[in-house]
C-alpha cells in the first residue's frame, strides 16, 4: 500500500530480501511510474526494500518518499 492508502499489488514470491509484485490493474501510471514499474510487459516487479515503511499483518506499507 502506498503511504495514501492505495493498493499497489499482491506479492507474489519473495526472493531473498526482494519481494515480487503482481500490481492492481487499476494502479495508476503516476504509481506505476514512482516505482520504475513501466514495462507494460511484465507480470510482476520487485518492491525494492528501501521503498518500504513497515509491513503489519499481512500488508506492506510504502515509505511516502517512495
């Protein structure tokens, strides 16, 4: 979730301390944009630690500086 409350995705898979993105369909360019997340062709992207705040329960929260 974005630091607005936006759901950006799902993760898919976590890899070492990278987690894989499935994002929303609705995700807006903007969004999509900030996070390097551009090629139209993939199906998932990593979450790069560092744009992480928290995660609580089964959510992970973006820094809003992301």
């Amino acid at each position: 979730m974005t630091a607005d409350g936006e759901m950006i995705g799902t993760v898919e898979r976590i890899r070492g301390d990278e987690a894989h993105v499935r994002p929303d369909t609705g995700l807006s360019q903007s969004v999509r944009e900030t996070l390097g997340w551009t090629d139209e062709s993939e199906e998932m992207y990593p979450l790069r630690h560092e744009s992480v705040e928290q995660i609580a329960g089964d959510e992970i929260h973006l820094k809003s500086t992301f």
